[in-house]
C-alpha cells in the first residue's frame, strides 16, 4: 500500500497541469483533511447577457469531499444543465463510476461509489438544454481506513484441572502468522493474564473489511511418563490439533475464533470472544480494536 500511495502522490504531481482551453483543472488534494478537498469561488463565471449556456465555462460553486469509499461534488450553473460526474484510478487498482442527472437543474449534487486508499482523475460535464458542454477536470484521493486489533488477556474459567493450576500454553493465529504467547503458565479457573499485545493491522479494501482472529490456549496433562506430544513447536507443527478443540493423553485445548472490523470513524473499541461454557479449558479473550482514518 506504500508503494501504491507513492505512485499515487507521482501520479497527482504530473496530474496538476493546467488542461487545453474550453476546461479547467482543479488542483491536487491534501488527502485526510476534513471538509471539502477541491473548491472554486462561488462567484459564477462572466457570460454575454442573454446568450448564457454551456459552450463557455458555466460551472461554479464547485466543492468535492472524498471519503473512504466514495467521493461527493456539489456545484452551480449558470444555465439549467444536466451534470455528469465520473472518476477513474490513476492505475489499474481499484473501481471506477460515473454518475449523470436525470434532470436539468442550476444547482446539482452527485456522489460516486469508489475505493479507499485510491488516486482518481475525474471528470465532470456539463450540458444545457441546447446540448452545449462545458468539461472540467481534476484529480483527488480517497482516504485510507487503517484497523488494528490487540490482544490484551485472557481469563480462563475452567483449567480443566481437577487439583491445582492448568499449565496453559495460548498461541494466536492472525493475518497467517502463528505466535506463541504462553508458555506452560500456571494459572488457575478465574485468574486472568495478558497477552503481551500481540496485534495485526490491516487497511481497508473493496472486500469485507474484517479479519479472523484465532486464539488456541492448551493445559499441559503429561503425566510421570512424558508427553507424547511436544508442545515446543506446537501448534507449528499443525498437527491434529492445531487451532482445534478436543483432548489427548497430554493435553486439553480448546479455540475461540472470532471476526474483527471496525466502524467507518477513528476511534477504539473493546471487545471479548470466549468459547462455549463447559468445554475442556473454557476461556474468553479480551481485546480492542483502533481504527484510524487518514
């Protein structure tokens, strides 16, 4: 996404020349603002008294606001016009739209349906009742949603020990990386422990805007004779039980799987995904999820 967002950032900087006569260019964004991105005066423009269309420029009043996944333009014309707004990505990545009224009006509004993170050339067109056009051009970029889920503890209500403490191992599997964060903790039914702040972050796309996170914790049974199993590189051993629920002769284990979004809107949100009640090693997971919007 850097790389896309510095070819993005090129591609606005050759974008911002001015356009032949008969348009106008807009000039380029400071994307992550809030308010209008693109602004002219609201002063309509000079036209001969009594021969006022859209041949000359009859477009004024003209603000465009990008969001994360769409772009807005409200604008004036000098004439009754019908408007067509459209807007296509500086490379092959991401959608395109185009919007056109159905009826000729002095005052006009349209929003595209576009994809986040993403630099556009767009395109809007004027047309009066006697099919004369007047065209401007231009260039914004829609913002960027970034989602960081964390994982803060873990409280587990049954160790599955009958006497004394489980010897919990939790390991996390998100975004596809496992990463271990207990190793043989002795913990009772109750008691809670942190995780360490194992997190995954993720920017929006044009597909479901959640994450699976998965959390496996397991009670070390072994008895005098040793473990079958060896848990040092479990689950990378992603075995029979790897992000499971069941038991063995050494151990108990048992997963919570859950889905992590966010709102279209910064801030942080906390959240809990626990397994079922009466499982062996039932626990719940208490995370927060931060989302910020640039």
């Amino acid at each position: 996404m850097r790389i896309r967002r510095a070819f993005t950032v090129l591609a606005l900087a050759l974008a911002a020349v001015p356009a032949l006569a008969g348009n106008a260019s807009a000039g380029v964004p400071q994307p992550g603002i809030d308010g209008p991105i693109i602004t002219n005066p609201e002063v309509p423009p000079v036209q001969w008294p009594g021969i006022a269309t859209c041949q000359s420029d009859c477009i004024y009043d003209k603000h465009i606001s990008a969001g994360l996944r769409h772009a807005s333009i409200s604008l004036k014309t000098t004439v009754p016009a019908k408007v067509t707004f459209s807007a296509t990505p500086f490379f092959s990545e991401g959608k395109s739209d185009s919007v056109t009224e159905n009826a000729a009006s002095t005052s006009h509004g349209l929003t595209l349906s576009l994809s986040p993170s993403t630099g556009y050339l767009y395109e809007l067109t004027a047309t009066d009742a006697n099919g004369k056009s007047w065209t401007e051009t231009g260039n914004f970029v829609t913002r960027t949603k970034k989602t960081t889920v964390v994982l803060d503890s873990v409280q587990v209500l049954d160790d599955s020990d009958f006497t004394g403490a489980g010897e919990i191992w939790a390991h996390s599997l998100m975004g596809g990386q496992e990463k271990r964060l207990l190793t043989n903790r002795s913990i009772s039914s109750g008691q809670t422990v942190g995780l360490g702040g194992a997190s995954m972050s993720w920017n929006a796309d044009d597909g479901y805007d959640g994450r699976q996170v998965s959390v496996q914790l397991a009670d070390n049974d072994c008895d005098l004779f040793g473990c079958e199993s060896v848990l040092d590189d479990w689950p990378f051993s992603k075995g029979n039980w790897y992000f499971k629920n069941g038991s063995n002769d050494d151990y108990d284990y048992n997963t919570v799987d859950f889905m992590v979004g966010g709102p279209n809107s910064p801030g942080t949100w906390t959240g809990t995904a626990a397994t079922a009640i009466g499982d062996n090693l039932s626990f719940k997971v208490n995370y927060h999820v931060v989302v910020t919007i640039s």
